[in-house]
C-alpha cells in the first residue's frame, strides 16, 4: 500500500500544480461570482428612479410614496396615458405604469420604458399596487400581505420540516446541484485518466515504473490520486458555491428556514465516493485500451454519456420514484450515486435498495481495479496503438 | 540454482506469439559482478528475454530464475531496469522524479535524497536538479534515466543501449558507474549495439538471432573462435610472394598476409624467418573485431565482411 499511496501523491502534486487545473478549479468559481455578481447589481443596484403611473380603473388611491429597502419612490400620477407618454418622452420619467380599466377582473397592469424594471422597482410598484388598494389600511397588514402564506411542510413520519422560499429551494436544489457537480468531475475524471495514462505510455516512463511495482498498486496509486485530485476541485467549487448562495441569500431568510437533507447526503457520499473511484478505474482503463488521447477522450465520452443516465429519464423517473427504471438506475452502479441523490430528496429510497446499491459499486470497483491491473501489463508494452480485443483476453487468461 | 553465483538462470525458455516465436529454447547464466552482453540484431529477442527475466510477460516455456528464484513483487526493489524505449514524466523535476522513483524502489525519503544527491553529483547533473525533465538535453536526460534505474544500488541491473545519446564525456561516465557497480558485487546484464562498448566491458556475452542461442560464452573464447586465418607482419625488406600466403597485401611499411587454406601462421613465420634478404620485427594474427563476428553470425553481409578482413 505504501507504493500505491507513493503514486497517489506523485500524480497528486504533478497535477496540482499545473496552469490547467489551477485554471480549471479557481476560474470556474470565479467566474460564476463574476456572473453572478453582474446579474445581482443589474437587479438591484442603483436608486429607485423617477416614474409615473396611470389609474383607468378610477378606483385607486392615490400614493405619494412607496419605501422599499431603506429607498423612497415617489410616484407621479397622471390623468391619461398622454401626459404619461409625453412625461416620459421630455424625460421627466424613466417610465409609466398603466393600471387598465378591466384589473379589477383580471386585466394585467403595463409598464412602459427604455429597459425592464429591475427587482426593486418591481417591489416598489407591487407595493404602490397595494397601498393604492388599501390606503387605511395598517402597516401590519400590509407586510403581512406581501408573504401571507409562507407555508412551512412537516413530514408525518420523521417530524422534518421544510420551509416555503429559498429554504425549499435549497433543500431540492441541493441533491440537483451535487448530482451535477458528480456528473461533471466524473466525466471530467475520466477523461483526465484516460489521457493521463495515454500520456504515460507515450512518455515511455511506465516500462521502469512497472518493474518497481505491481499494475495493481500502480493502477489503485493513480486513481486514488486522481480522486483525491478531483475532491479537491469539487471542494474548492462546493466551497464557492455555498459562499456565494450565501452571499446572495444572507438576510433574506431565516437560517431555521434552512432544510438540509443530511440523509440524502450522506447515502450521497456513501454511493458518491466508490462510485467516483470507479469512474477513475474505468477512464484508467480505457486510457489503457485507447491509442492515443484523442481515443481516450471519445472513450471516456461514452463513459460520461452512461453517467448522465438519470438525466435522460428524469420526466419518468419523478413521475414514479419507486418504479423499475428508479430502482434499475439505484442498482446500476455508474448511476447509483446521482439517481439515489435525486430519490431521496423527493421520498423515501427502501433501505435493502441502498444496501444492495453500495454493495454493487463496491463489487464493480473491486472488479474493475483487477481487470484494469490485468490488461495494463500488455498496454504499456504497446506505443501508440489501441489494445484489441484479443490481446484483452490474452492478458485476462494469462492473469 | 545456486544464489552466491548466478544472479540470473534461463533454462530451455521459449516465447511464442501467435505467429512468431520471439524466444526459442534458450539458456544461459548471468554472474554476480560481472557484465555480460546480451548480444542479436534488431528482433532477435532480447527484449522479449529481458522483459520475461522481469516478469512483465511470461514465458511459453521455460524456467527463469533471478536472484536466487522466480521473480517476486519484493525482488523488484533489488533490481534496476533501463528499457531501450525509457522515458521519465516530463513536468516533474530531476529531483523530484528521483525521489519518487528511489522511493518507489523501496529507499526511504530522506535514503532517496541523500543517494539522489550522490549519483546527480557523480553525473554531474545536480546543477541541474531543479529542472523539469522536459527541459532536459538529450544526453542530461539519458543521464537521468541511468540515476533513476541505478540509485537504489541494485543487486541486478538489466540495461538497455546504455550509451545512446551520451557525447564521449558522458559516456565515459556512465562506464565508469557500471564498471564500479560490477565492482561492488552486481550482475549488470547490458544489451546494446555497440560493439566497442561490449568489447570494453563485457567479460562474457550471449548472442541471440531468430530467438535462438548462436554464441555464448567469455568474450576472449569467442574471438579466439573467430580469429581470421590472416597475419601481419613488420619486417625490413621487400617481398613479392611467400609460399602459403594467398594473398599478399602491403599495409603501413608492412604486409597482411591472407593464408592458404589449411596453411597455420607458425609455419609462415617459419618461411619467413628461413628469407635472408628479410627481417621480421612484428608477426601477429589478426583479430576479428566483435563487429565483424556480429555481421558474420547473424548472416548480413557476410560474404562482404570477410572481404574486409582479408
């Protein structure tokens, strides 16, 4: 083990420190807070400007001022869409909200402007709406009126409770999010094998490795060092990820709002960390097979396209959690990790179906760490050229 | 198989492939300390020989022994391997790559540092330890290698066109290291085309064509085996003919004589002693280079080599 553990670290350290997955692992974070971050300010950056309203029903109140967040509207009222039309060409406004005759039976207010209003001048003018329908009415009832139903759902079973808001969103999003994250570093992984290995064997290095230590040690060392690779990416990505919500929500809910589902979680892991092994297994298997990068990445390719497998049936799989293609998909192990994630969130996953589930990812990686070990022996003896199915079996019968 | 003496044993060995047979029965012996030469045209078999001594194909046929047995995991640490077609992982450094493969091969950290220090020092690379492979020329590189595949101190090295790539510096180094190496006790098993270096350095050879065993033995009993049925001679005096030579050639003040067949260089000494209008300062028998038996053992050319020699 400690030769496995020596080749885990060297692929490790060589890896870390190279310009693309230092790009890779900091710039995509970064670039979703530079997004992000745009998105945010374009929403809710700069004061309330100057705008004018319309009332064709006649029956609301006029308002003076709307405050939202610490920010003043002050509203102009106009008799006709005329002198609202010419207000906004002389620049007067920056546009005019138009409350049509028939709102009162379903008719949709219209605003009129040079751009979209952003979020905060939408509140506003949702606020101007109310106040205008309730003039008398107390403040309490007014903010009571902008969320009058947040409702909070508890589960007969486990006394869980899930919050209305961004505290549900999170709890759905979560399992979505890191099912994605899985599926992209594992296919990201894959491929990295595959052309980490295929960059090996050109590098001719593995001829002296080999007679150091055995395909086993060395196939277990790369994929360990790889997924601690991968671990450290997805962490650093996690961690951005949380800091940003964070940021983005701080203030706006409650954190006893917040349900995080630990269950889901764990058997996430649990499935997650074989499963990610046996993904860097199979793409170091097929870097093995493959004769040169550009056929380990197609390799890996289809690799990634059977992990992707929940995606392609989500619409039937939501529609009948516990069916065959549910359970067909938590026993297959390429797709375990993600389609457990995802059923657990949504309802209960029986207990003998995780079971089995590890179990089977398990097995695979223990079968795929054997059967890579066997034909990388009579790959690295081969230069630039694929390994063909006889010469698989070859290798298999001379195991 | 005796462990004092035969670091390595082959015995009636054959690898088969489905349409070729690489090895065919083949035996031979390596000694502890001693370089042996492991001799044979481009696909003989000799990589096919050295990769089953290590265990990373199996023999069709055939017993090997190494170190006193059949290959194991535990051995691995105990023998240095050089492939012709060797390569280290471009973007680490010298130092780090030495490390990794020192430790690989059973030193410990700080054992790896101290002999990476030693050797890159002896090859005078250690200036250079800092620096990626990648950046490396192609004679640092080879010197890299051989650090790499020797600084575990193995009691086996099996190494492959040691000098190629190496200017007259460097290899003078790196002869320097095996000689010392055989000193300290290792069988050093060295398979190139050099047949200078082979001459320099080998006490017994083995040459391998078509997989087969076509000589085997010390160095000295080989040549003597081939010696050419020629001499040369330095003598004051002129000559136009000498009874038993065939052929009479004049070369640097002086003459090689092609003999008669069946005529032995003793009784044209003789001859020559008995001319009174000549005397003879230097008699010799002419040495076929390991080149030349090469060329004639595996078939090429011979008819063109034997021109040469006489």
């Amino acid at each position: 083990m400690r030769k496995a553990w020596l080749v885990a670290k060297a692929t490790y350290r060589r890896r870390v420190r190279s310009t693309l997955f230092l790009l890779f692992t900091f710039g995509i974070p970064c670039l979703m807070v530079i997004v992000g971050t745009v998105v945010i300010l374009a929403q809710t950056g700069g004061a309330l400007p100057q705008i004018g309203y319309v009332d064709q029903t006649g029956r609301l109140a006029a308002v003076e001022s709307v405050t939202v967040e610490d920010e003043t509207l002050r509203p102009t009222l106009y008799t006709d869409i005329g002198a609202a039309r010419q207000a906004f060409r002389d620049g007067d406004i920056v546009g005019y909200l138009v409350v049509p005759e028939d709102y009162f039976e379903g008719g949709e207010p219209l605003f009129y402007g040079e751009r979209n209003p952003n979020a905060r001048l939408q509140s506003a003018m949702t606020t101007l709406m109310r106040q205008g329908m309730l003039p008398d009415a107390p403040a309490w009832i007014l903010n009571r009126l902008e969320d009058p139903s947040n409702i909070t759902y508890v589960a007969r079973e486990t006394g869980e409770r899930v919050a209305q808001g961004p505290g549900l969103i999170i709890r759905v999003a979560t399992p979505a999010f890191l099912a994605m994250v899985f599926i992209f570093s594992v296919f990201t992984s894959a491929n990295q094998m595959g052309s980490a290995v295929v960059r090996e064997k050109e590098q001719r290095a593995m001829e002296m490795v080999i007679t150091s230590i055995s395909p086993r040690q060395l196939v277990t060392g790369k994929v360990l060092g790889m997924t601690l690779l991968s671990l450290t990416q997805v962490g650093v990505w996690l961690l951005g990820a949380v800091i940003g919500i964070g940021l983005v929500l701080f203030g706006t809910f409650q954190m006893q709002d917040l349900s995080i589902p630990w269950s889901a979680l764990l058997w996430g892991a649990l499935l997650g960390i074989p499963g990610y092994f046996l993904y860097a297994t199979l793409g170091t298997g097929l870097g093995v097979i493959a004769g040169d990068k550009q056929q380990a990445r197609q390799l890996a390719g289809m690799l990634g396209f059977l992990g992707m497998g929940p995606l392609y049936f989500m619409g039937l799989i939501i529609n009948n959690l516990g069916g065959p293609l549910g359970v067909g998909l938590t026993l297959f192990p390429l797709t375990a990790p993600t389609i457990t994630l995802f059923r657990m969130t949504l309802s209960q996953v029986p207990t003998w179906q995780l079971g089995a589930s590890l179990s089977i990812i398990l097995l695979s990686l223990a079968a795929s760490v054997w059967f890579v070990a066997r034909i990388f022996r009579a790959a690295m003896l081969i230069y630039g050229q694929a390994l063909q199915p006889r010469e698989i079996l070859r290798a298999l019968r001379q195991a | 198989m005796n462990e004092s003496m035969h670091a390595v044993e082959v015995r009636d060995v054959s690898k088969a492939y489905a349409t070729v047979q690489a090895v065919d029965d083949l035996s031979f012996t390596v000694d502890r300390g001693e370089i042996f030469g492991l001799l044979g045209p481009n696909g003989a078999g000799k990589t096919t020989t050295i990769r089953m001594m290590l265990d990373i194909i199996k023999p069709s046929a055939g017993e090997i022994g190494v170190l006193g047995g059949p290959m194991t995991e535990e051995k691995k640490s105990r023998i240095g391997y050089l492939p012709e077609e060797r390569g280290l992982y471009d973007d680490m450094t010298v130092l780090d790559t030495l490390l990794f493969l020192g430790q690989l091969k059973g030193l410990s950290s700080a054992t790896a540092r101290e002999r990476a220090e030693t050797y890159l020092r002896e090859v005078e690379l250690w200036e250079a330890r800092d620096r990626k492979i990648e950046a490396l020329s192609q004679g640092m590189n080879q010197k890299a290698q051989f650090v790499a595949g020797t600084m575990h101190e193995p009691e086996l090295l099996i190494i492959d066109e040691p000098f190629s790539g190496l200017d007259p510096v460097n290899t003078r180094i790196i002869k320097n290291l095996l000689l010392h190496m055989r000193d300290r006790g290792t069988a050093i098993i060295m398979s190139t085309h050099q047949m200078q270096r082979v001459e320099e350095l080998c006490e017994r050879i083995l040459l391998i064509d078509h997989g087969r065993r076509v000589l085997y033995g010390p160095l000295e009993e080989i040549r003597e085996q081939f010696v050419a049925n020629a001499v040369e001679v330095d003598l004051d005096g002129e000559l136009e003919e000498v009874a038993g030579v065939r052929r009479l050639s004049p070369r640097n003040g002086g003459y090689r004589m092609t003999l008669e067949e069946g005529v032995q260089p003793e009784t044209v000494l003789q001859v020559l002693v008995g001319m009174p209008e000549v005397t003879v300062q230097r008699f010799e028998r002419v040495q076929r280079s390991l080149d030349d038996i090469f060329v004639q053992v595996v078939g090429h050319e011979v008819e063109n080599a034997e021109e040469e020699v006489a």
